[in-house]
C-alpha cells in the first residue's frame, strides 16, 4: 500500500538549523494529514495537522505546508532541536471513509546534531 | 494530559495459542482503533471501532481477529490462534470524533507481541 510515501528513510541536520520533511500521498480522497513523532520504545505522538481546505498550519517550532495539486505536503521544524531526533511519520484520513482509519508513510528518521 | 494505556507493554505466546491485547482509550474518546507496525515496515490499520461496533476493517484483521469493549473503559484486541507472522508491535487509538480537522488519533506506546 503506497498511498502515502516519505521518500527520505533518515535526515540529518544541525541544531538551530531547519528540518524539512516530506510527504506525497495518491489518494484524492484524503482531505486531513497529520504529523506524529515517534521515540523509540514509545506510540506516535501527535503533531500537527492540516485539513486540506488550508496550505499552511503552524504550531510552534512545526509548520505544516500542503500542496493538494501536486499531492504534496511537508514539516519544517525551525529551529531544530536535538530533542527533535525521532522518527516522523506522515498519516492521512479520509473524513467520509467509513472507518476513518489513518494511512502511514514509512517514517522519516530525523537526527539532529548539536 | 490524558493518555491512551495499553498493557502488557510486552507478550510472548506460543504459536497457536490465544492473545488478549488491552488498552484503556482516552476516557471521553468515543472512536477507537488498533494499528500493527511489523519490525522495518509501516503502521498499518487492523480495525476502527465506534458505537460498539466495528466501522471498518482492513484485510489483515481476518476471523483469527476479534474486538471488544468489555466496559465503558477498556478496549481489547483479541487473537485467537497467533502465527509466527502476528509478531508485531500493536498500538491503540483513539479519538474523541471521527478523524479530521482538530480531531487527531491518539496512540498508546503500544504492546510488542512476540510469537515462538
């Protein structure tokens, strides 16, 4: 199932610089897309979210760009922190789709060095 | 902040027997899901859960799968003849609304099931 895909296993940045992750999904039905971090050992923990009625949401450090022509979305993180070392998963929802289950990409891991 | 708990944090069951995954969902969360992520792979959807019954399941969740809400608290995946293939690490979710703007999933830290 390649509906949503990271096409970056791993990213390495230096602290106080910004992390861009990436997302591209195929589904045109998905209209809610989510960023959870994961630690090691841990669940995801929510991010952040957009909806696809936006192209820009923004919390913080995390700011969360779609481009629903292209299929496209990403996270900057800025500035990054080494606290910010974890795994990044893009996931998508379908608000219609019966169970409203999330669609995962593969993850993006993230290191940020001091 | 309130948490999505799952016990145990890990289980080891011999091929063939019968495993009982629990979770705890956040207390007013009225969707519920579980997920599996097998080692090097992505977090795939098994089941949603709302209104005490199922919503939708994935190809994955076969008869071997079942899920019930025993209580107004807890939510448990069951098992019922493992396969070595069931090795996974299991995480639940939910959600106080169905999926979308303002309305994330949220994870427990999952429980890692190892099967012999």
């Amino acid at each position: 199932d390649q509906q949503v895909k990271q096409n970056s296993p791993s990213l390495s940045v230096q602290e106080g610089r910004i992390s861009i992750l990436n997302c591209d999904y195929t589904n045109s039905m998905f209209d809610y897309f989510l960023w959870y971090k994961k630690y090691p050992a841990e669940g995801p923990t929510f991010l952040i979210s957009i909806s696809s009625i936006k192209d820009k949401n923004e919390d913080g450090r995390f700011t969360v760009f779609l481009n629903k022509s292209a299929k496209h979305l990403s996270l900057h993180i800025v500035p990054s922190q080494p606290g910010d070392s974890a795994v990044y998963f893009c996931a998508a929802s379908a608000f219609k789709a019966a169970g409203n289950k999330l669609t995962f990409g593969g993850g993006t891991r993230v290191l940020v060095k001091p | 902040e309130p948490e999505v708990t799952q016990t145990p944090s890990h289980q080891v069951t011999q091929m063939g027997q019968e495993v009982i995954l629990r979770c705890v969902p956040i207390s007013n969360h009225l969707y519920f899901y579980w997920y599996r992520q097998i080692l090097g792979q992505k977090v795939e959807f098994l089941v949603s859960f709302y209104n005490n019954e199922i919503s939708e399941k994935s190809e994955i969740f076969d008869d071997q799968f079942s899920v019930e809400r025993p209580d107004g608290s807890n939510f448990t995946l069951k098992i019922r003849s493992t396969k070595l293939e069931d090795s996974a690490m299991y995480f639940c979710a939910s959600s106080p609304h169905r999926t979308g703007s303002g309305q994330p999933q949220h994870f427990g830290d999952g429980t890692r099931l190892s099967i012999l």
